[in-house]
C-alpha cells in the first residue's frame, strides 16, 4: 500500500469505525468493517456492498429490545463500540458471618441446580440473609465466584435478566438493585431443594 493509499485510510477510519458500530453483533459488524474496506480498496465492490446490504437488512430486522437498548445508550467503550459493563468482585463481602448462616452453607441446604436458581439463591441470601438494602450484580458476581463448584455464567447480567424474564423470581429493572419476586421468594422457600422422588 502506498503511503497516499495508507494516509487517505487513515483519514477514513473513524468514519468507517462509525457505520461499523451500528450494528448491535460483533460478528455482522466485523463482516461489515471487511466490506466497507473491500469497497475502499475497489476489490469486489459488488460482492462488498450486497455483502453489506445483506449485513445491513440483518441488523436492521434485530429485536425490539435491541432498539431499545440502543435507544437507552449502550455503554461505549474508548473507540466507540458498544460494551456490557463489567462484573467485578465486591471485596468488602462477608459470606461467611457471624452468627448467620455462610454462603456455601446456605446453597448446600438449597442445591440450586441451574444458573437461574443460582442467581435467584444468590439474591435470597444476600437480601433475606445478610439483610443488604441493594443487590447489584456484582454482588451476585461474588457469590459465584465463592463456590468452587459454580462456573461464572458468561453474561452474568443477561442470565439473571433471564432469570427475571423466564421465571419472574427477579426484578432486575435496576441491576444495581435487584430485587426478589414474591414467586421467587416462594421458590427458595418452598420448592428448594427440588424433590429428588419427583
């Protein structure tokens, strides 16, 4: 590439970083970043710009939640892409207090068996056990992380969303305070541990 050439696609970058970060899946904004060069460098334009169309009616036909979430604003990381704030340990955590119950202790007597019981025991033992006022999810974060048998979800937020969306025992409508369903306290208090003989 010619000094010209690299000086003119560096000039082009930030408005071609900008039509790239439209799209919500980093796997269609990838495919259209190869595109839109591919058109900048004149190799298979009409291979390009129909690959990018294409691209272009996929992300357009997104979900509704999708929309909205791009209407909320979206985080944005230095460069301009979209990211999902990070879960990080609450080190000032006590799972293991005086004079109540431990964390671990807690799960044995429950055995939540999914990734939504977990999120919904981690919540009951943080607000009904340790009596915290808010629940975020980086203290559901800490509790995964405190039980050598768990494996982090890899979207912790989006599997206690799921956990409020599919079974309605959260209300994650604020992720820094999550709060418990009247089903999901049912849920921790009736119907764990599930019943082997069923």
């Amino acid at each position: 590439m010619a000094q010209e050439d690299f000086d003119e696609l560096l000039e082009r970058i930030p408005g071609i970083a900008d039509a790239v970060n439209q799209f919500e899946s980093e796997a269609v904004q990838a495919d259209a970043f190869k595109a839109l060069l591919d058109v900048w460098q004149g190799r298979e334009r009409r291979g390009a710009k129909s690959n990018l169309s294409a691209k272009t009616k996929q992300a357009e036909a997104g979900s509704e939640g999708d929309k909205e979430s791009r209407k909320k604003g979206a985080q944005k990381s230095a460069g301009g892409g979209r990211k999902t704030p990070a879960v990080s340990a609450v080190k000032d955590l006590n799972l293991r207090p005086n004079g109540k119950q431990s964390f671990v202790d807690f799960v044995a007597d429950k055995e939540p068996s999914t990734n939504y019981e977990r999120c919904l025991v981690s919540v009951y033992y943080l607000s009904e056990v340790l009596g915290l006022d808010e629940v975020g999810a980086n203290h559901v974060y800490t509790c995964f992380k405190a039980h050598k048998n768990w494996r982090n979800p890899a979207d912790l937020r989006n599997t206690l969303a799921k956990t409020a969306s599919r079974k309605n025992w959260l209300d994650t409508s604020n992720m820094e305070a999550i709060k418990l369903t009247p089903q999901g306290m049912n849920a921790v208090e009736h119907d764990l541990p599930r019943d082997a003989s069923k």
